[in-house]
C-alpha cells in the first residue's frame, strides 16, 4: 500500500487539448498515476506520444488558449491549478523543477552562469546577491563544476557542462519533484553517463521524486523504478521497472523492445513497428494502437481499453490480456 503522505505527485484523469481553427488536437487521454519520494518514473514513448505535455501540465505550463487542460494535479496535495496564477512561481523552482531538453537554449546567453543559479535562491529564499552568489558557487560544485567559473557565460561551456548547470538551476531549492525531459538527448554518450550517473546521486541525497521523459529504454532501466509506456496520448502499461521489462504485457511495449538491437546476437534483425501513430485530431474509436498490432481483433477496433490491474503494481490497457492462452512475445529487455 501507498503511503498518501509519502506521495508527492497525483494526476486524476488529465486531459489536455489543443484547440485550432481546424481541430482538436487531443493531446493527453484521460491519464492518472501517483508518484511518490524518492521514487523515479519513467514516461516512455514514441516522439508526440504526448509525454512533454503531461510534464508541462504538472509545471502549468500549457498555455491556454490553445491549450485546455482538465483533471486535477495534485503536488504534495495542493492542486495545482486551483492555485493563483500569481503564487505560480513560488512553486515552480521550489516545489517541482524541469531539465528541458536542449540545454544550448535554456541558458540566457547574456547572463553569467552564477546570476542565473543564484537567481533561483533570491526568488524562492530571498537571500541577499551575496549569499545568493556563494550559494551557486556550492550548487556547481555539487555538480561538478569549479565554483571559480562561477563569473563565466553560457557559450564558455560544452554541452555536457551546460547540461550541468541546468540541472544545478533545477535543483538549487531542493525540489520535491524533478522532472527532466530527455536530458541527455544532445549529449555524447560518455557525458550521457556522467550527467545520469549525477542525477541519480542527487537524487538519492535529497529523496525527491523525479519523472524521466525519454526514449531511450536503456536509460529507463538504469534509473528508473517505475515505468509508464503512452501512445496516442495514453498510458498503455504502467508498473515496477521489473514488471514492464520481464513480464510485458501490451504489444505496443513489446514492439518498443524488438526495435532495439539485440547486442549477444548481431545477426538477429530488428523488428520495427509497422505504420504510423495515428493523427492526434482523427484517433480512431477503439484502441489508437489496433491499426498497428500484429494481435488486434475486430472487438480492439470497437472498444477503448481502459487500465486494468494485471497485479498489485502493473496495469495494462489491453483488452486481449486477460484471455486464456493470450500473451505478448516476451521481451530480450535492454
């Protein structure tokens, strides 16, 4: 069992769409998980799956119009869109913080990378500039930066460094939620390593909840504990790390697994999913991945599948799951 006061997160039915003079763009399907401390979830799926928008929704980032989000978002138990437009930015930066993709544009090139650390502990702890200064001298040396390049401008940085002090900013006030969105995309792979290998020991220091946003499966097992797989704007399987990696239930999941090489066996081919992810404005009826599963039926055309508990912590939406005899091809995993 959960315990409610542990739970830093909870979405219920978040719903997000994007109105345009042409359609609706049905962004994020009526989604619900919790997440609680100390806790990593990675939210996995193809580009447009609608993984950004959920992250933007927990922060109140949609822009409305065009966006219009409905459900409820609760951080450590206050929702978050009841909460006045004017106290946003007390808790952004302080209660929930986000790595955004591409570090080479979150950083105001005009500034000095300390300013805009310490930026973070005059808003959110009202120290003076001074303190505010030493305070950001500590954070890049938390992630390994030498506090003396504290006076130093973005451009004066690799990527990998960059990247760093981004996630410094994002950590400066000790967040209870972390959400970092592809953190690692535009980064080689041995400062991909360094930069996960950091998250993890930060996170593990300060017990904060974190959401992983990638596609990238190899990342998800090496720090994740949960796992959420969208398509089309909906979780499709949700559970432990264990639970979607060794007992995969849904066909998109097990499409995800044969699209990645089989490393003890090169002269095994990949087997990638067939077709597109349908359009966002035109989702079809039934389930939005039927036109691509290699198990659909007539009925999986028809009815929307909806998360069922296949055990204490995995849930799948799958409507064949549960028949007799029914099962996935199991995963080689990552």
């Amino acid at each position: 069992m959960e315990n409610k006061q542990d739970t830093v997160l909870q979405i219920e039915h978040l719903t997000v769409c994007y109105e345009t003079e042409d359609a609706t763009v049905q962004a994020v399907n009526d989604i619900s998980f919790t997440l609680q401390a100390g806790k990593t979830l990675g939210l996995v799926g193809e580009t447009g799956a609608g993984k950004t928008t959920t992250a933007l929704s927990v922060l109140r980032l949609v822009p409305e119009p065009p966006g219009n989000v409905s459900g409820r978002v609760l951080l450590n138990g206050r929702d978050i869109y009841q909460v006045k437009k004017s106290d946003l930015d007390q808790i952004r930066g302080k209660e929930v913080s986000m790595i955004f993709q591409d570090p080479m544009t979150v950083l105001n090139p005009v500034f000095t990378v300390g300013k805009q650390i310490a930026e973070c502990f005059e808003i959110h702890e009202h120290c003076s500039k001074h303190e505010a200064m030493e305070k950001a001298a500590q954070m890049l040396k938390l992630v390994g930066i030498s506090p003396e390049r504290l006076h130093e401008y973005p451009h004066q940085f690799s990527g990998g460094m960059k990247q760093r002090v981004v996630i410094a900013i994002a950590l400066a006030c000790n967040p209870s939620l972390l959400i970092a969105d592809e953190p690692t995309t535009a980064l080689d792979v041995t400062i991909q390593a360094q930069v996960l290998q950091l998250m993890r020991q930060l996170k593990e220091k300060s017990q904060m909840a974190m959401i992983m946003i990638t596609h990238d499966l190899g990342i998800v097992a090496e720090i994740c504990d949960q796992v959420a797989v969208m398509y089309a704007g909906r979780i499709v399987e949700m559970g432990t790390l264990e639970d979607v990696f060794r007992r995969t239930k849904h066909p998109y999941t097990e499409g995800l697994f044969h699209s990645i090489p089989n490393i003890f066996n090169r002269q095994e081919e990949l087997k990638p999913i067939p077709g597109r992810m349908p359009n966002p404005t035109d989702l079809p009826p039934g389930c939005a991945f039927a036109p691509r599963c290699a198990y659909a039926v007539e009925q999986c055309r028809k009815q929307l599948p909806t998360l069922q508990p296949c055990s204490e912590s995995h849930r799948v939406a799958c409507i064949r799951y549960a028949e007799p005899g029914f099962r996935v091809e199991r995963s080689r995993g990552v």
